[in-house]
C-alpha cells in the first residue's frame, strides 16, 4: 500500500476483527485515519455496495474500498511495505498454519466465547431493543465464560511448545486471539487463573507498542476496569 | 502443487466449504484422493494437531497438513500452478472483492440458510443424539427457507450487474455461492421462484466440469431429487 494514499478505517473499537485489523495494520507502518462507527445505525456513513459492507471497512482516497476482516486482512498482507516481515509467515506450510489458527480464533472462540461476551457485556446496552438490546441473557454469559479456560489452556499449550501461537515469530494468529482476549478484558471478564504461560503469552502481545491504541479506547457507558490498561498485570 | 505430491482430502460430501474446496481443486487441476470423513465419529482418522482440524483437510505425502476451509483455499491459491488463472482476480481491488463476496456467503449465508437447512434436514438423521440428532427444529427450517429469496435476489443483481458474482470472470465467490446452493438442491430446499437470472447464473456454475463430481455424491439414507444430477433443469 503506497504511503501517500489516504487511508480511513471504518471501525467499531469493542469489535475483535476490527482490533485485529488495527494492529496489523500498526505492524504493516500502514497509516490510516480511524473513523469509528456503530455499525447498527451508521450504516449510511459506509460506502455503498451490494451486499452492504461488513466492518471493518477499509477505504482510499482514490475510491478504493475494502470490506471484511477476510477480505482487509489478506490485502494488507498482499500490499505490504517491501522489507516488513509477514504476519502469516514465509513458506506455504507456515501461512497454512498460521491461518488454521487465526480461523479458529475468529470461529470457534469468536463463537462461543468472545462474541457472546461482546454481546450480553456490552451490545445489549448499546443496541435498540428491535435489534436485541435489553437485559442481558446472563444464562448464555456465564456458559462462554465457563468455556473460557478451555481456549486458554490451548494458548498455554501452543505458546509453550513454540514461544507464540502460530510458531517462534509473531504471526497473526497473535494478534487475532490477543485481540479477541481484549475484547474480555475490556469487558472485565478475562481470568488467567492457573495458566500462567498464557498470561505470559498475552502480556507479551500487549505490550508491544501497536497494541497502545487499542488500550486507549473508551466506549460511551461502558468502562474498562483498571487492569485493562496495566501492562504488567 | 507439485503434480508428484500425492494429495488426500478429507471431506464430508454435504458440507458446502469441503464442496467448494473440490471446486477450486478441480480448476487448479490438482489431482487429490478424496476420503470421505463424519466429522462427529472419524476424529480419529485425521492428523492430529492441536487445535483438532476442521474440515476440509488437506494432507500431502510428505506430511505437510493443511486444515480448515480459509487455510486450504488460500494455500491452493498460492500454490496453483503457473498459468492457470487466479480465481481470486489479478488485482489486490478485484481479489479483495471476492473475499469479500466468499465471506459473505461463508458466513451470513451459512448461518442463516445454508446451515441451518444442512442441520435440519440432513445432519439430524445422522449425528448421534448427544450431539444434537434427533427430530428437525421445523421452525428454524422454515425461517431459513424464508430468507433465501433476499439472497436469490442478491445473486440476481450482482450477476446480472457484472455477468458473474464477483465480476466478469470466474471466481471463488461463484464457486462459494454455487457450493452452499448445491446443499440445498441436494436437500430438496432450492426454488428459483422468480429469480430468472440467479436461475441462469446457478446452471451456468454447475454445468461446468468440475461440479461433476459433486453431482455425483450420495449419502447413504438421504437421497437428492431428480432435479439434482440435471444441468438443463
């Protein structure tokens, strides 16, 4: 991607693909202009295409739209800066790895732990009532919650065996499942209990300065605990 | 992909990803033994890995796993040999519309239509019933046929727009869309219903080479329609 493009990011801050987005493209040196949005009711400040875009929605001066964490992730891959190390690795072995992972993260965990805690945590107090604001279901909360050290107990077994998930150098399925991990933090319900080596996985992912403006983040009317921007936690 | 590799895929006959993965196999001309799987009893003969793979998984003869239906399309990709065409596009604009078009159909439609008919009408019978067989949720059935005419009428106006779903050429987007349609035909859950275009764009997709084999399958205790194996329907 050309540094003299102008870049917008069309995001919403509590969305993990759109936090996934945002760090690659602090690691890719791609300077963007983030414009955040409440998908469910700023759809008319989206470019306009059929079927309607999917955040995050990535767009340049010249027209060029990119929509979808598909689709926007692999083209910063694509377009990277020559010289900067990919995220998904070098040889076609490793990318297969690598996005096996990522695709879990962004499936199963997304699924079953992350997205409901996004929704009863937070999108229920966010979203009108004709599109499922309201009470919390606190039944189905304290179910992914209870799936949780499951999917830690694979970060510890994966970062033990490799130094980080996807193998020795940061890949994106770092990224991906440090920014679903965000997303619970955020909402106050991430616990490391007994795994001590993915605490240490996820401290270390944090603390790289790409993550610093994720950790800036304020949603209206839904706070972070203070442990959310600690970085030794 | 090196022609002496010898190729396997695991997939499952009704699953519109392992469909699609055929599809993009058979335009790359890779040449691969399929192997059919039950996901929910035959854990046991895929690779081991940590996460557990998800179908499609494709594994070579030199050991090399490539699992999970992101992972195996864009490793076939990058692998495909020179000179045949992408089916992503040329372009990072044009590539990055058909993910985004791929996604689309991987994940909403999917959710909405092609899964639930799937479960409803075919995995029901077969799971064990710990694992959620039993008797069809009619209701869900019916709400998901109801939406399908909204993504008929997308077909329509995409394909009507550009000639075929992502564009002028043919792309993994035709291929996604064609691949979660041909579930419902098999299922008998496919109605046109003044959708001409759509009708038009699905024949000329399945009438290509590659879907014969798809045509072809069978599962044994749920039999497709006569309209199924038919090309000029």
């Amino acid at each position: 991607m050309s540094e003299t493009e102008q870049v917008t990011l069309f995001h919403f801050p509590l969305d993990p693909f759109c936090r996934r987005v945002r760090l690659m493209l602090a690691e890719y040196q791609v300077a963007c202009t983030p414009e955040e949005v409440r998908p469910w009711r700023d759809a008319a400040r989206l470019p306009a295409l059929t079927p309607p875009p999917e955040l995050p929605v990535l767009t340049q001066a010249d027209g060029m739209v990119v929509a979808g964490m598909q689709a926007v992730s692999e083209y910063l891959e694509e377009t990277r800066e020559r010289g900067i190390p990919s995220l998904l690795g070098e040889t076609p072995a490793q990318r297969a790895e690598v996005r096996r992972l990522t695709a879990f993260f962004d499936g199963r965990f997304h699924m079953e732990v992350s997205g409901v805690v996004l929704m009863e945590k937070a999108l229920r107090r966010l979203l009108p009532r004709e599109m499922g604001g309201g009470a919390p279901d606190t039944t189905r909360l304290r179910q992914a919650l209870a799936r949780l050290p499951d999917y830690l107990g694979l970060i510890e077994r994966l970062s033990a065996a490799r130094g980080l998930i996807g193998g020795e150098h940061l890949s994106l399925a770092d990224l991906a499942a440090a920014a679903h991990l965000s997303v619970l933090e955020y909402l106050d319900a991430l616990r490391f209990d007994g795994f001590e080596a993915a605490k240490i996985w996820y401290q270390r992912i944090k603390s790289r300065p790409t993550f610093r403006p994720l950790l800036a983040d304020r949603v209206a009317g839904i706070l972070p605990p203070a442990v959310y921007t600690e970085l030794d936690f």
